[in-house]
C-alpha cells in the first residue's frame, strides 16, 4: 500500500462519518486531503433561528482539522481532538457554499 493509498483511506474513513456524510462534506481536491473539505449549507444544517448552526460549523472545522494532519502521522497512527476553539464572525444562510481548512503547524 502506497503512502497515497494511506492517506486516502484515512481520508475517505473521516468523511464516512454519518454527520459529514449527510451534511454533504466533501473534499476540495480528491487527490490533497489536506487541503480541506467543502459543503452546500442546506436545511438540515439550520438552527431554529434559520442559520448554520454552530455545531455543524465546529464538526466541518473538526474534520479539516484532521486531514491537514494525516500526512503527519505514521501508518500505525491516528489522531483524535482534544481540544477546540472557535469564534463565529458572521451568520450563514441557507444555500451558501462553505469551505474549510487547517494548517498543521507543529
């Protein structure tokens, strides 16, 4: 199995989860994980208020996370969130198109 190969198992492994999977994450570039995961916002994805809930953006930010981290780890490796923080700058509407992505930094 070739590095590529692991890298995009780990990939195609955290985009399963059935959250992602039902919020139609996908990634930006089939063949670079790392460099994020887009998404349509659609209904389910809405708070009461009508906006993209907080959670949903936290989970996306969560998975970008992981998969800037995937080229960093060794095949008998994984990786889990410890902690996260977050600070929302404006609302999202229903029908935006969103896009997310990390840089490991050490």
């Amino acid at each position: 199995m070739t590095v590529n190969d692991v890298l995009r198992r780990r990939a195609d492994r955290a985009l399963a989860v059935p959250l992602l999977r039902d919020l139609g994450v996908v990634l930006l570039d089939e063949t670079e994980p790392a460099r994020g995961v887009g998404f349509t916002v659609t209904p389910n994805a809405l708070n009461a208020a009508g906006w993209l809930h907080a959670g949903v953006i936290a989970t996306v930010l969560e998975a970008a996370a992981y998969l800037a981290m995937i080229e960093a780890l060794a095949p008998d490796e994984d990786a889990i969130t410890h902690a996260f923080a977050a600070s929302y700058l404006a609302a999202v509407g229903p029908g935006e198109e969103l896009q997310a992505g990390a840089e490991l930094l050490r």
